[in-house]
C-alpha cells in the first residue's frame, strides 16, 4: 500500500520557498522595526545638529554640537535628570523589597489560591492614566481619602501631590503601588522553579532559614531579580503617564522627568532640535546603561 | 516547597495579616476609584469622605458615554488594541520561529534576536518625535492606522522574543517528524508548531492587548481629535488647569480597568505562565 | 525497495566536521545498522539521508535519485525518533495517520489503513488516546505504526529503543528484526548499543569521530576487528586490551603477560587484545599459563563467573565457568586461547596481521 506524494521532486517555487523560509519568516517583522527604529534614528540624529526654525518655510541650519552643549548649561534638564534619577532609585529599589517579601510570604505561607495571586497583580495591569486619576483623588487634600486617615491619627494634613517636599514621594507611593506587583510575580515564578534537593540538603547540615535564604535562594533567583530590575529600571526612566496627569511635573518642577522635559520642549516649546538632543542623550545613557547591566550580570547567554 | 519546616503559629499569623494588608492596600484604590464613580458631585466632596456611596447614581456614565464622547474613545481603543495585538503576533510568531530555528551565517541570529531586544528598551518619547512629523507628512495624524504603527513598533520586539523563548522550548523533533511525514518546513510550523505554541499565543496576545489599551504618551501625540483618540487621551482630557471632573473620570477611569479586570481572570493560567518564562527567558 | 548510496559524503557544523568522506552503499531489503559512540556521526549520516541536515559536499543516492536538494517529504523515507517525537495534540489514530492526511488520502482508506497498521503493532484499543496516556512502550509503538504505515523505500531508526526499560527493548528488538524481515524494507538504524547492533543487523557499520572504522556482519565484526577501536568497542564485557611490545613474535607486557606464536610480529607499542570468553582458567603450573595474577573481583552472571584479575596496571576480565569459586587476591594462572589474540598498533591503531 505505497502511497505516492504526487510530483517526484516538487515544484520550483516549493523548492524556493523552502530554502528562503528563513529569511521570508524573519521579514515582515524586520521590515516594520527597521522603518521604525532607523528612520527616527536618523532624524533624531540629523535634527540635534540643526536648529529648526519654528516657521517651516525657512531651511534648518546647521547646529553642530550646539543643541548638546546646551544639555551643559540647562538647568531645567539637570532638574529633570535628578528627578529621573531619585524617582527610578526609590521607586524601583522599594518595588523590588517590597515585591520580592510578599512573594516569599505567599511562596511559603499560600501555595494555591491562584485567584489571590492574581489579585495582587492587578495593578500593574491597568491603565496607567486610571491609576493616576485613582491616586490624584486619595492625594486630593480637601476631601482625600490620605489626610481623613492623617486626621484621624492625629497628624497634620498634607497637600501630598501639591507639596513641594512630598510630590515626589507620593509619586513614588503611586508607581511602587502599581509595580510592586510585577516584582511579586516574576520573584513568585522565580520561587517556583527553585529546585527542592539543595533545601533538603541544607536542611540536613543544619542551615537555618535566614541561612538558606542568603545561601540558596537568593543566588538561584538572581537572574530573575537581574532581568526584573533592568526591566523595571528600563520603565522607570521613561516615566510619563503618571506624573503627567498626578503633578504635571510640579510643584515647582519637583517631579518633572526627562520624559515630561522632553514633552514640553518639543510641544510647548516648540524645540524640536533640543528636544531631539536631549532624547539622544536619554537613548545613549538608557542603551548604554542596560548593555552594561547585561554583560554584568550574564544575561546575554 | 513543602520540605521547609512547619512554622510555629505567630508566624503564621503574622504572615497571613501581611498578606491581608497588601491585599487591602492592593484593592482598596480600585474600590475607591469604583465607589466615586458612582457617587453625586457633593458626595464626592464630602468631608469626611463617603466610604460607601449613600446615593448610588449612574449620573456620570451616562455624562461620559452618552453626552460625552466616551464611548468613541472607547471603540477607538478596542480597534487598535486589537489590530495591534494581530499585527503582532503574527509577524512576532513568524519571526520569532525563524530565530528560534534557523541557522543563520555567522552570528547573525544572535545579532538580530539582540537587535529586535534592543528596539525595546528604546524610550518612545526618543522616536515619537520622527514618527510625529513623519505622520504628519503623510496626512496621517489623527488617523488610526498611524496608532496602529507606532504600537506595532512597541510592542513586535517583545512578541517576537516571546515567541522565540516558546517555539525554543519545543522539541524540533516533532517537526522533523512532520517534514519526514510528507510537510515542508512551513507546513511542519503551521501544522505542528503553531498549534502546541497556543499558549504561548495566548500569552502574548494578551500582553499585546494590555499595554496597547492602556498606552497614553503615544496616542497623546498622534492624536488630537475626538474621532480617533483613546480611552486613556479622554480621560486625561478631563483633567483640565480649572477644573476636574472627578465624576466623570472616575467612570472612565474605572470603564478603562474592567476589561482588564475580567480579562486578567478569565486568563489568570496564561499569564502567570506568560510572564514568568517571558521575563525569565529575556 | 531501494538502496542508499553515500559517495564520498562530508558534513561540516562550522568547521567541526561530524562526517567526513563517507562512502557506503546500503543494499536493498537490508538491514544496516550505524554503531558508534555518541558524536561519532551516526545520527547526522542518518539525518542527511532524511533531508534534515543538508550535505556539505559528496552525493546521497536514495533507489539511484541523487536527493541532495530534495526535501524530505519527497525523500520517501520514514523515521523514528529516540524520543519518538509523537505529536501530542494529536490522538493515536491521528498519529499514525499523519502521513496519509498529508498525502490526502481518503478519509475512509485512512480510517482503515491505521486500522490495519495499528492491529499489526498491537495498539488498536488505545487510538482514541493522546500520546500521554501511554506508556513508553505504546508510544514506541505508536511511533513505529507511523512509519510503516506507508511502506517507505527507507526506514530510518534513531535508537528508537533506548528509552525503554531493559526488558522491553529486548522483546521490541525482536519484534523489530521480525517486522523489518516481513516488510522487506531497507533500514538504517543508529545506535550506540552494540548488542542491538549484533542481534539486528544484516551488516553493522563502526562509526567513530565522522568515518567508518570497519563495515561488515556482525560475527566479522566481532571475530575480526580490523581496529583497535572496533575491538574495544565491540563485545560485552568488552575485549581485554593488553599494552606492551612484541618482539619476534613474544609479547610481553608490564603485568606480566606473556604470549608467543605471533609469527614474526615485531612493535615496541603494540597492544594484545583477548576477548573474556577466550581466556581460560588453567590448573596451577600449567604450561598454557600466559600470566598468574592475583583475583580483583568475581561476579556471577548466572550463565558464566567474570573473574578480573589485576596484572600490573591493567584489569583482565576472564569468563569462566559458573561453578568457578575464588577469593580476593587468589593467586589464578589463566591460558588465552591460541588464534584467539589480535594484535594491534598503539600508534596506528590498525591491526597487525601476523
């Protein structure tokens, strides 16, 4: 019962699509990221060197490295640099800390109830701009729900948000209340994938918990906790939904980052040649900063 | 891990009490945002603050989805959520097939499979500059395609990546088999490895939905009338120098959570699976 | 129904080589097994015939068609997969059936054909099954259903047994010899496993670093090894591999042993192989003893006693009778059978004729 597959060898055009498969499957997608990384790599590049005219009938002229020696002397920019910088360390490293306990807990304590887990997920899955909101009405000094609880503990109310030493900070509150919850999932997964035969033997020479942790599982979850920072440190740089809409980078640019800078300079200033100066420099730090993360921590393999 | 030693009681306790704070801490500002959303204008002001809504209304969706554009924003939402999430997944699974398979001369795989990475960490406010005046040139502000396009971008690098880390996980015999069965290598993908990659299809897929219903910075930029803004855009849009109409946001605001609410759900299996080999693999 | 040729057939991963100037012919209707250690190259030769690697340089004949830049499924050529490589979305009948779906056969000839096959290998109550629910064996089988269920030219077998339990493997292997005589295909099959090599094979092809060492039957290949490779490999326990240095036809080794009549053999590195079963044990202060030392271990295998024996550095296994009795460091005289010993070159490692 032999059973014939049609034409011996197949046709020509079979024969061509199979053997360029590799590269027509890769294709598409390199087509789309390349129009869309390259074509604005390049402009941005050309456009810091120039200074364009706000009226587009004149020509741009060229800048040289005007547009990046400004980043020098730009008070502003070192304000936004700061804020980027003090946002992402608090934020993030609270985010882990805090992420990193819940998932132990839970890990140990609460191993099933999978609907709980996804509870406390939640929030990083929902949209920024309704967390905003969310958190601009519990920060709302007449009538939020922050200073009812200050009042009844006997505390001074704070205009939270609209204060110039606490609007960082409760931006900060808001962006650990959304993203502790990503820390928690990628430790809990890390958690899970710990294999059990190390513990047993610790267990065995008499390590202690606190010893086990230090010894066992913080080692085997680095590369977890490695790909979650730079991930998380990645979004933190880029900030922008949420201090658009919670402080609007105020008070007195208190928590105004490189993300609202650049905003503003392109939109409200109408400087597009700085504004592409200064995202050079982001892209440049960002790039360089994570390339060297990642060869740190050999993630590359 | 069922090895570590049973704790003694106060641990445990201790434990369960964290637990239950970050679970109230977790839900309590979505409950917030829900209760307020339901409320009248001067119970919303109320000093002290009405935990419960005394006179629960339905004043404000109707002011955000009938008298308001709201409901557009939400339909814009939907349409590029979901055509972007396509895009992105069928081109992220092709190529991310093609990298988890093929050879390539030389390093290229590697340097490619980076590359794509490495579009990823590019902050948007770097590109959306360009893509702003490239958009504009082609008449295509305000337009749901140019949304579309500046998602596709954002969101390929990680659909391809994912898709890689999943077909990298199946065993190429099974195509092999396939192919000596009688298929071509694309009919072994399609066949084959299409199918068993399913869940990570659907993990993928309902991360691409997530980040492009919620994106804001983006839409804010490309987009400056009502018929082709988003969700996040009008509720931002509210938020105005004089005045903010809490009422109003927070109906939007909370319409904007429930269909991830739902979603994360109904999907929870996939996600906690998504999430965790996405982010471990890279 | 078709023979496969190799000529002069290279395979190169970057500039590793795995395969290099391979020249075979499996006849039709036989039965060739590849025998090597794993990364000798077995598996890539197999694999290029199937399609799955491509061939760097050299031509691969299948029924007199040069199929280099064929695809595999023109090839006509089934495979089995050590790790069987079923589909697991699939059901055991939709497995089987793969093939014929492909080739859009009817559904009714399909549904009768897998009917037919599955009845052969012993699985026709379980085809509603997913691959999962089976057990190493049913998934063997099933494995096996899918190949011969349309009677290709060639048979490709990846050690398809070497995930079964040692009892299994040894009633599949006779099923499989039995099948392959029924169905009179041509068949390669790779393994590491030298016994399935001995008992399956019409001829057996020695693979070692990308090139065949010695290709022939198996008793060729056990009672005469052309390299030293190809004794030490063969034989379970393995051949005895003596160092030390002939001269005129007396070999002498460190340990002790002594062994004349080599003919006019002379090498100052030379190694003596013996197989167990050709060395004997000789009352005390017999003229046959070629060495005494002292007893290492003694296992009983229920048919036979290994006694090893430790002379110098080296370890010699012995298999003597069953009834054989000796302690821990017993002194013993053992005798090699006469025409029983192969001589070889260390440096060479071919074997020196004598």
């Amino acid at each position: 019962m032999t059973v014939s597959i049609g034409a011996k060898f197949g046709n020509s055009f079979e024969r061509w699509f199979e053997r360029h498969l590799r590269v027509l499957m890769l294709a598409p997608a390199m087509l789309v990221l390349l129009t869309l990384t390259i074509f604005p790599s390049i402009y941005m590049i050309i456009a810091a060197a120039t200074r364009i005219s706000p009226n587009p009938d004149l020509p741009w002229q060229f800048a040289g490295a005007d547009n990046f020696l400004r980043l020098l002397t730009d008070e502003q920019f070192h304000v936004g640099l700061w804020n980027t910088m003090v946002f992402t360390v608090f934020a993030v490293g609270t985010e882990f800390l805090l992420g990193l306990g819940l998932a132990l807990l839970l890990d140990r304590y609460i191993r099933r109830l999978n609907f709980l887990k996804t509870i406390l997920m939640l929030p990083m899955m929902l949209p920024p701009v309704a967390v905003a909101i969310t958190w601009k009405l519990i920060y709302e000094p007449q009538f939020g729900v922050l200073n009812e609880i200050m009042f009844r503990l006997g505390l001074p109310l704070q205009a939270w948000a609209g204060d110039v030493r606490l609007a960082m900070f409760s931006v900060i509150v808001a962006d650990v209340w959304q993203w502790t919850p990503f820390m928690f999932l990628l430790m809990l997964a890390g958690l899970a994938s710990l294999p059990d035969e190390p513990y047993e033997a610790a267990a065995i020479d008499g390590a202690s918990a606190w010893r086990q942790f230090w010894d066992l599982t913080l080692p085997f979850l680095k590369p977890v906790i490695a790909i979650a920072l730079l991930l998380r440190i990645m979004d933190a740089l880029r900030l922008f939904d949420l201090v658009f809409i919670l402080t609007g980078g105020g008070p007195a640019d208190r928590t105004k980052t490189l993300s609202l800078y650049i905003y503003q300079v392109a939109y409200r200033f109408a400087d597009p040649s700085y504004a592409a100066a200064i995202s050079l420099f982001v892209l440049f730090t960002t790039v360089a900063f994570s390339t060297w993360f990642i060869k740190r921590m050999r993630l590359a393999d | 891990m069922a090895h570590r030693r049973k704790s003694i009681g106060i641990q445990r306790i201790a434990a369960y009490a964290t637990i239950a704070v970050a679970l109230v801490v977790t839900l309590f500002p979505v409950y917030w945002i829900a209760a307020n959303s339901f409320k009248y204008d001067i119970d919303i002001f109320s000093i002290p603050p009405q935990w419960i809504p005394a006179n629960p209304t339905s004043k404000h969706y109707h002011a955000a989805f009938v008298e308001r554009p709201f409901l557009i924003y939400a339909l814009n939402s939907l349409i590029i959520a979901v055509s972007t999430t396509l895009v992105s997944v069928v081109f992220g699974s092709l190529a991310g097939y093609a990298l988890a398979r093929f050879q390539y001369p030389g390093r290229w795989r590697y340097q490619i499979s980076f590359w794509i990475l490495s579009t990823r960490m590019m902050p948007p406010i770097v590109t959306i500059i360009p893509l702003y005046i490239a958009f504009n040139h082609l008449g295509m502000l305000n337009t749901k395609p140019a949304v579309i396009i500046a998602y596709t971008a954002f969101n390929l690098p990680f659909a391809t990546w994912m898709m890689k880390s999943y077909f990298q996980d199946l065993p190429v015999e099974l195509e092999e088999a396939a192919m000596v069965d009688g298929d071509t290598r694309w009919g072994a993908f399609l066949h084959v490895a299409l199918p068993l990659a399913r869940p990570g299809l659907a993990a993928t897929a309902i991360f691409c939905l997530i980040i492009s219903w919620n994106e804001f910075l983006l839409a804010l930029i490309l987009t400056l009338t009502e018929r082709s803004q988003t969700l996040p855009i009008g509720i931002a849009g509210r938020v105005t120098q004089y005045n903010t109409y809490w009422g109003e946001i927070s109906a939007a605001g909370f319409t904007a959570c429930i269909p991830i609410m739902i979603f994360a759900f109904v999907v929870q299996k996939h996600l906690v699976r998504g999430i965790s080999f996405g982010a471990v693999k890279g | 129904m078709a023979s496969v040729v190799f000529q002069d057939v290279v395979k190169k991963f970057g500039t590793f080589t795995a395969v290099s100037d391979l020249n075979l012919e499996v006849r039709d209707k036989e039965f060739l097994v590849l025998l090597g250690p794993s990364g000798c190259g077995k598996t890539t030769t197999m694999r290029m015939v199937a399609g799955l690697e491509e061939v760097t340089a050299g031509e691969i004949f299948i029924g007199g068609d040069r199929v280099n830049d064929v695809l595999p499924k023109y090839r006509d050529v089934a495979m089995v997969f050590q790790s069987y490589a079923l589909y697991p979305h699939l059901s055991v009948a939709d497995n089987i059936g793969y093939p014929l779906k492909i080739r859009k056969v009817p559904q009714d000839k399909q549904r009768q054909m897998v009917m037919e096959v599955a009845r052969r290998v012993e699985l026709d109550g379980l085809l509603d099954r997913l691959p999962k629910q089976l057990s190493g064996g049913q998934r063997q089988r099933v494995a096996l259903a899918r190949a011969i269920i349309r009677t290709p030219k060639v048979f490709l077998m990846d050690e398809p047994l070497s995930n079964l339990d040692a009892k299994l493997r040894v009633q599949m292997r006779a099923e499989l010899k039995h099948l392959q005589h029924e169905l009179q295909v041509t068949t390669i099959y790779v393994t590491h496993d030298q016994i399935e090599a001995m008992t399956l094979a019409h001829r057996v092809a020695v693979m070692n670093k990308g090139v065949i060492e010695q290709l022939g039957t198996p008793r060729q290949i056990y009672n005469d090894p052309r390299t030293l490779f190809v004794a030490g490999f063969i034989g379970s326990p393995p051949m005895n591999l003596i160092d030390g240095e002939v001269k005129d036809g007396v070999f002498t080794s460190l340990g002790g042993v002594r062994v004349d009549g080599l003919g006019s053999a002379n090498a100052a590195s030379a190694v003596l192989g013996v197989r167990p079963e050709d060395i004997h044990v000789l009352p005390a202060g017999s003229e046959k003893t070629n060495v005494m030392a002292p007893i290492y271990s003694v296992e009983l295998t229920g048919e036979s006693t290994l006694v090893t024996l430790r002379a110098g550095a080296a370890l010699l296994t012995v298999r003597a009778d069953k009834n054989f009795v000796g302690d821990f460091d017993q002194m013993v005289e053992i005798g090699f059978a006469p025409g029983r010993v192969f001589l070889f070159d260390r440096q060479s490692q071919d074997r020196v004729d004598f």
